[in-house]
C-alpha cells in the first residue's frame, strides 16, 4: 500500500496537470511486487524534495482511464509533468540516489 497522495481518473487534472510545481506521478497496483520495491523509495523522495517536486501516485487497477491516456502498459512507471505536459518518463525500479540523478532538473 502506498502513502503517497492518491490520485484519481476524476482528480488527474486538478492535481497533476494544473499544478504549480512538477509532479511525480507513480503508476502503481497493490498486486505488482516491484511497484512494492519501488513505493518506498519514491516516498522518500517526495518527504525529500516535496517542496520542489510534487509526488503522488495513481492506482492502474482503479484508475484505467488516466492510465490509458498516458500509454501506461507496464507497472511500475513514472510521469513527471510540469506546466500540463510530460517531460520525463521512467520505467522500472531505481535506487533513491539514481532517481534523484535522473529528476535533478525537477529537484
């Protein structure tokens, strides 16, 4: 189960694409075991950097609209939107320290 904030078909928009900050958004589903490896690493990252980077995630299983939208095919990955469109797309588990490296420009 992830802590990160939850993020739905019907709250996508205001959440992710109107926000004023860069926004992670973790595609994820309970069943997934590296999505299980990879939630607590994006945690930290988002109690790390929140003030910069914008971290939530959205369930695929109950969510299938914004995952389709965004070509999501395979668990777990990674959109990081800014101003509305997405400008980095991560597939697969990284440890924190290869996350942060790759998000530098949001961080």
């Amino acid at each position: 189960m992830s802590n990160l904030p939850a993020v739905t078909d019907a709250t996508f928009e205001a959440e992710v694409l109107q926000s004023p900050l860069p926004t992670l958004v973790d595609f994820w589903a309970e069943w997934c075991g590296p999505c299980r490896m990879v939630t607590p690493v994006i945690e930290s990252l988002g109690e790390k950097h929140g003030e910069k980077l914008k971290v939530v995630a959205v369930d695929v299983q109950d969510n299938v609209e914004v995952a389709t939208r965004y070509g999501i095919l395979n668990i777990p990955a990674m959109l990081v939107f800014s101003q509305g469109e997405i400008v980095k797309r991560i597939q697969g588990y990284r440890p924190l320290g290869k996350l942060e490296q790759e998000l530098a420009d949001y961080l």
